[in-house]
C-alpha cells in the first residue's frame, strides 16, 4: 500500500522564503553565466 498524507499536515516552504537572494538573481537576471557560477563557489 501506498504511503500517504491523510491526517498529516503539509508544509511547504521556499528557498527565497528562507535565504535572502536578491545578489545572486541580480547577477543571474544580467546574464553572466560565468560571475554568477563564481558568486556561487565562493559562497560553497
């Protein structure tokens, strides 16, 4: 038998709902793929 979700409560959340990342959307939306992708390793 399948698990399912009957009497559990659900909750749903988003990564912008938890981390701020308006820096990061702004490189992505200027279309440099490469400062983006470095934005990215220095924040590993």
């Amino acid at each position: 038998m399948p698990a399912t979700l009957d009497d559990k409560l659900v909750v749903a959340i988003s990564s912008r709902a938890l981390f701020d990342l308006e820096e990061e959307n702004q490189v992505f939306d200027a279309g440099d793929a490469q400062a983006y992708m470095q934005l990215q390793l220095e924040r590993l």
